[in-house]
C-alpha cells in the first residue's frame, strides 16, 4: 500500500522508526517530513498529509504528533480525510470496520513503539464494513459547518 | 459554563449520566440530543454540537459515540473547534494545555462513567498554556484544503 507518513517534532523519533517499519513490511512509504526534530507546526505537517491522502497520491495516511490530538483535527479539517486518533489496535479496527478511516494518528509521547505498531497493523488489516454505517461516512465527506463566530 | 453534549445511540446511555452529573457539578448543559436510543448518525450531531460552540451559544461541547473517532471527526469538520478525542485525563490535559480544545469526545463503548468523568473535569480545570501554542491553534483555524479529490 502507499503510506504517507508526517509528524511534528515530538512525534519525528517515532516517524524515523514507523517509516523503516512500514517499508519492511512491503508498503511504499511517502515520508512528508519533517527532515529533522527541529521545532514545526504540527498543523502544517497535517494539511500536507490531508493534501496527499485526499488527491489519491497515497491510499493511507500516518499522522504523528505528542499526544496525537492536534496533528489529528489538522488532518481532519480535510473533508476527504477520515483520521482517527488511537493508543489502541481495537479502535483502529473500529475506526476502520465503521468509519472507514484513511488516516491514522498516533501520540509519540503516549504510547510506545510496539503499540503505535499494533495500531498500525490492525489499522491496514480491516476491512470496512459497509452497509449502514455507508450513510454516516458520506455525510463527513459533506460537512454541515454554519453559525461560525470566533 | 455553558456546557453542549450530544451523541449518537451507542451513547446515549453515557449522555444520560453525564448531562445530570454536570449540572450537579454547577454548569448550565444544552442537551443537543438524541433524546432516546433510537438508530441516529453521528455526524448529524456532531454538526449540531460545534454549531452551538462555533456561535457561542455554548462555550464547551462534550460530543459522544461508540469510540468517540466518529462523532469527532465530525465535529473537527468545523474550523472553530478543536475537539480532543481522549480515553483518559492526561490526554485531556494535554489538549486543553497545548490545543486549546474547546470540546471533548468520549467513546462511550471504550471507557467506563468514571473515567468519562475524570476525562471531562481535567478538561475543565486545565486552561491554555498559550506562548509557543497560539500559532499552531490559530493554523488550525485557517484550515488548508487542496487536492481533494475523493
């Protein structure tokens, strides 16, 4: 499959030992940066993700930043993306069987690399589900948004 | 404060829990519904809860479903929130400290009433640390949308 990986700072420890990971396991791996653990915006990490997830150019998408929530609502600002944030292998199979997730985030300081492993696994290995949860992913393709003020 | 809650079936026996415990606990609760256990889609109430802190009418919003990654993506969708999907108290911290989060999302099959309670009181307690974290939550306000092509 084709990943595409970003992360901030925190979380770029993590991205150097998920990307060699993911290639091992037989997937092309698209690393987004950043190059190196100096000081980012953790936003701008999460658009280039939404970005290259939602234009086809990879199938998946791995978000990583210190706890996982941040890098998480940037991917998610994307109505193309399905991101779901998890320190467990059950809600990435959830999050894939109900939602048909085509992110993943992951919190660097939260969990160890083991885990982030087994999320990732379960996260790639299920299928969705289909049927009535259909409805309820196309209506996150096509956000509600309105009384906007701040 | 001005609490908004809103979930989907698989947690409306939460929302019935929560919403009483957090009137007792001296906040106002704008219960968005549903208003029994019948099927509903996440997103629905997802967008109505971010409408009502997006406008002011509710100044934090508490947005449950089954794993809480449904119901928060959708909230996500709307660029005045920042929803932290969390599963225990530091996380919750952490996104009130670094994100500014100004709702929560719980996965009412995932975590027992004391721990939604414990996640739901630090995320009320904590305030933002502000300094390096306002530009990256101001990015998340101005989202940057491209490539969508799915």
């Amino acid at each position: 499959m084709r990943i595409a990986i970003a992360s901030d700072h925190a979380a770029f420890a993590l991205k150097a030992q998920l990307a060699p990971w993911l290639r091992a396991e037989g997937h092309e791996v698209i690393d987004l940066g950043p190059a190196t653990d100096t000081r980012v915006d953790y936003p701008d990490f999460g658009y280039k993700l939404a970005d290259c997830v939602a234009s086809g150019q990879a199938e998946r998408g791995v978000a990583l930043c210190g706890s996982g929530i941040g890098i998480s609502i940037a991917v998610n600002r994307n109505p193309a993306l399905r991101c779901a944030l998890v320190h467990e292998p059950l809600s990435a199979q959830l999050a894939r069987e109900h939602g048909d997730a085509n992110a993943i985030a992951l919190g660097a300081r939260l969990i160890g690399i083991e885990m982030a492993q087994a999320c990732i696994t379960a996260f790639l290995a299920t299928d969705f589900a289909g049927g009535r949860h259909c409805a309820r992913v196309e209506k996150l393709s096509h956000p509600v948004v309105s009384g906007v003020a701040a």
